[in-house]
C-alpha cells in the first residue's frame, strides 16, 4: 500500500480539506470540480491533498469553480511561521 504524503503546511491542509468539502457538498467527483474550475483533476487532487500551495488567481479559480467565495476558503486559516522569522 502506497504511503500517504503529509499536506506541506497545516494551512494548505485545511485549506485543502474545505476545497474537498465544497467538493462533496456539491455532489461532484474531482473530474466534474475540476472541469468546473479549468484544471486538471490531478491537480485538484493535489489541491485537496495540501500538497500544492495556489496562487490567488489559482485560489480565485477553485472558488468560482465551487459556487463559494475564496473567503469560505481562506477565513480563518491557520497561519503558520516560517522558522527563522
């Protein structure tokens, strides 16, 4: 069984989680989302998986694309320190 990558960041995981919850509220299996928002659906699977950091035009995309506002998306998020700072 393949190992499961981790998010990158606590942020892009909760921010990929609630992208794949709108997903699901919707109905829409990531080929349908993905087609919705103009991407690939690997890259939606990476999106979901925290695993891809989005620019804001990406971020603006994926939320269009699920009917909901980039703050639904992004309100609240974790923000994480980078080390050093």
């Amino acid at each position: 069984m393949p190992t499961v990558k981790p998010p990158n960041s606590p942020t892009l995981g909760e921010f990929g989680e609630r992208v794949r919850l709108r997903r699901e509220e919707l109905g829409w299996s990531q080929e349908h989302a993905a087609d919705q928002i103009g991407i690939h659906w690997t890259q939606l699977g990476r999106v979901e998986r925290g695993q891809r950091s989005s620019r804001i035009e990406s971020i603006l995309k994926i939320a269009a694309g699920l009917q909901t506002t980039p703050g639904a998306l992004m309100d609240g998020l974790p923000i994480v320190e980078a080390e050093g700072a």
